[in-house]
C-alpha cells in the first residue's frame, strides 16, 4: 500500500508540476514588470528542480509519471489565451497565476490527504510543491 500511494501521489505532483511550468511559460512574454517575471522565473526554476526530484523516485519504481488532464489542460490553455487577448496586462497575469496556483494548492492537498500511506519522503515534496505555490500567490497579489 505504501509503495502504491507514494507512486500515486508522485504521478500528480508530476502532473501538477508539468501544468504549472506550462501555464508560466504561456504568460511569460506578456509580462512587463521586471519584479513580477523575476518572480516567474524562480517559481519555474523551483518546479523543475523538484520535478527533477520526483523523476529520480518514479525511476526507482520503473514508473514514467503523468502527463496533465488534457480537458484541464485545454481549458486553462483557452482561458489564459482569451484573458490574455482582451487584457495582456499584469494585473490580468497575476489574477491567472493566483487562480491556477490556487486550484493546484487545493488539488495537491486533496491527493495529499487521499494518498495517506506515501513515503515521507514523497509527502514532503508534495508539501514544497504546496508551499511553491502558495509563494507565487503572494508574489503575484501586489500586481492583482
């Protein structure tokens, strides 16, 4: 049991993180205050380093992690895409960024609380995933 949570909640962290790195990345030329893509730009750098992490354990159990929900990411691709066109300005980003960190605080929280039986060691990474996300929501707030 242990070994199966710790996988499952491995494979939505990897999600999350492919979907976070991916929603920065679709806002980031928009971007215009120097504080604000500085902000990005280390919350990315930190996803990828524990996405580096998370790729090291998931080897360990011959498993290839999880690629986001193509519905959910659709549906931000779209959302982020029609915001952006009627309003590219950072207030706009910052309202994106904080919906988007939000959502995943709230998902990786669930996960967290459904795979009780993960390692220690996975929950932890599950809980600087959290405390990454909530960091660029109150980075973003003085641009909301």
């Amino acid at each position: 049991m242990i070994e199966q949570d710790t996988i499952r909640l491995l494979r939505e962290c990897d999600a999350g993180i492919k979907m976070g790195v991916s929603s920065i990345d679709d806002v980031f030329d928009y971007v215009s205050s120097d504080d604000f893509r500085h902000a990005l730009k280390y919350c990315k750098d930190q996803h990828v380093k524990l996405q580096d992490e998370i790729q090291t354990l998931l080897d360990k159990y011959h498993d290839d992690g999880k690629e986001p929900n193509m519905m959910a990411k659709g549906m931000s691709w779209m959302k982020t895409n029609a915001k952006l066109a009627m309003d590219g300005s950072d207030e706009t980003i910052a309202d994106l960024m904080t919906d988007g960190c939000n959502m995943g605080v709230k998902t990786l929280n669930k996960y967290l609380n459904q795979y009780e039986a993960a390692d220690e060691q996975s929950k932890n990474i599950t809980k600087r995933l959290i405390n990454l996300e909530e960091k660029l929501v109150m980075d973003s707030r003085r641009f909301l």
